[in-house]
C-alpha cells in the first residue's frame, strides 16, 4: 500500500494545485493532509484525509480507495463548517 500512498499523494498533489489555480481571486489554505486507513463496511481501506479552508469556511475531506485485483473504486466525501466525514464513510454498506 506504501506505493498506493504515494499515487494518491501526487493526484492530490495536482488536485491542490488546480484548486488553487482556479480559485478566482478567493483565498484557499490547506490545512491539513494525512494518509492513513479507514475501515468501510467492515473492511480498512487506504484514505487520505485532507481539509481546507476557503474564504473562511472549513472543508473536511475524505479520499478512500477499494482496491480489489486489478480494480480500484475510489469513494470521496466532503463536509463544510462541520466535520461529518466519518458519518459519511460510515454509510457505506458492503456490495453484494
């Protein structure tokens, strides 16, 4: 997975980038950004956690990823003012 962290490092890495480039004028910060797991449906996956705060409002993000053989379905989740995200990863059931 080491190598995984790394392809999602640099995908939000250009993520950023264009956030930043396309924030016509307002004022973007990151302020926090953090690989880590997390468990969905019964089962831990990779995530990068990251928030960011726009013209004075709070983001909180979630970019999880399902890897399975060959497949990777990638779930991403956002709340502002209030960090919902962990409630939002936790409606995830598992497919059948």
């Amino acid at each position: 997975l080491q190598g995984m962290y790394s392809v999602i490092n640099s995908y939000l890495n250009a993520f950023f980038e264009l956030l930043l480039d396309n924030s016509q004028g307002g004022d973007i910060q990151l302020l926090q950004s953090a690989p880590g797991n997390v468990v969905i449906a019964g089962e831990k996956h990779p995530c990068w956690r990251f928030s960011i705060e726009r013209d004075g409002v709070v983001d909180y993000n979630a970019f999880a990823l399902f890897l399975n053989g060959n497949y990777v379905m990638n779930v991403f989740v956002s709340s502002s003012i209030t960090d919902h995200v962990d409630e939002m990863l936790a409606l995830i059931h598992p497919l059948s």
